[in-house]
C-alpha cells in the first residue's frame, strides 16, 4: 500500500477506538469519558500528533538523547502508553502501585519499539520492513544509531527491555503475556 493509503488506514483506526470505547456496554458512563479523554491526549498535541511535529522539525537537526526520546515518548509511546493503562484500567482490582509499575513497563516498551525500529531502517530487508532501508539516514532523521551508533543503540535497545521485564517483576505470571510482547517488539524483523 503506498503512504497515502496507510494514512486514511491509521485515521479510520483512530476514529474506530473512540467509537468502541464510546459504545462500549460494559463500562459506565464514568469509565467512558476518562478512557475517552486518555485516548484523545494519547492521540492529539500532547501525544502522537505531538511527537509527529517534533519529529517534522527535527529533520537534519542533532537531537542529544534526552530530546530524542521526549520526541519518541510522544510520537510512539504515548499510544503504547495509553493503551497499557487503557487495559489496567477495566481492572477494579489494579492499584496505583501496579498501574505505575505498567506505565513504567509501557515507557520502556514505546521507546525500546523505536530503537528496533531505527535499527530496522539501517539493518533490515526493504521488502520486508515496508520502506527503503536506509530511508531515515537519507531524510537526515534524528535517530537512536545517528546519536548513539549501531552498538550503543543495541545496548540501550536491551537496556529498555530489561527495564520493561523488571517493572512487570511483581506481577508474576499472569504478566507473560506483556512480558512476550516486549520480547517480540526487539526481536521482530518489521
């Protein structure tokens, strides 16, 4: 599918999870309009769209890594983000102590997404990745390689997914399911 394609494809799936979460039967009206309004800031200028600016403005600009990642904290984790706490919060019986061991979990998870996805754009197979290998470097993108280099952006990559494993320590097993996700997020080849 080319760009514009992929686009209207992303701008139907957004209007989508609003309308599941508006028309949702098992939540109440309470539950409704919070997981409605995490959504929207997930989604809008503090979030996605935010990111997305970021990144449009940082185009042949040298990022230093705190930048790189309140850049990539928005644009990739703030979904992964809110989609995390989306889940614990259908849960009564979550606490705010699980909750904020999950968003720790989800931070790392959105950010250790972009890494392999940088690191894809350099080492992956064009056919397989859905964009020309090497098309960030061309585009003079801010990335983890360009600032940290192939090795240290490997290094910060297992770094994000020990830290996504340890915040899960608590939950035990009923955690495996996250804990395989975040596995697949740096191993994946797409």
């Amino acid at each position: 599918f080319d760009e514009a394609s992929a686009i209207l494809a992303g701008d139907a799936l957004q209007a989508l999870a609003f309308s599941l979460l508006a028309n949702a039967p098992e939540l109440t009206d309470t539950q409704r309009i919070a997981m409605i309004t995490k959504l929207a800031q997930a989604s809008g200028h503090a979030g996605m769209v935010g990111g997305q600016a970021i990144d449009l403005e940082s185009v042949g600009i040298q990022l230093n890594l705190d930048q790189l990642e309140t850049m990539h904290r928005h644009k990739t984790g703030a979904l992964i983000e809110a989609s995390v706490d989306l889940g614990a919060s259908t849960s009564a019986t979550v606490s705010q102590e699980q909750r904020d061991a999950l968003a720790n979990y989800a931070r790392a998870l959105g950010l250790a997404f972009q890494v392999q996805d940088d690191l894809l754009d350099i080492e992956g197979d064009t056919a397989i990745i859905g964009k020309r290998q090497g098309s960030d470097a061309a585009k003079a993108k801010p990335t983890y390689p360009a600032l940290l280099g192939l090795d240290g952006a490997r290094e910060h990559l297992a770094a994000l997914l020990s830290q996504a494993h340890r915040a899960l320590d608590s939950f035990g097993a009923e955690a495996e399911p996250l804990r395989a996700m975040a596995d697949y997020v740096v191993s994946r080849n797409h």
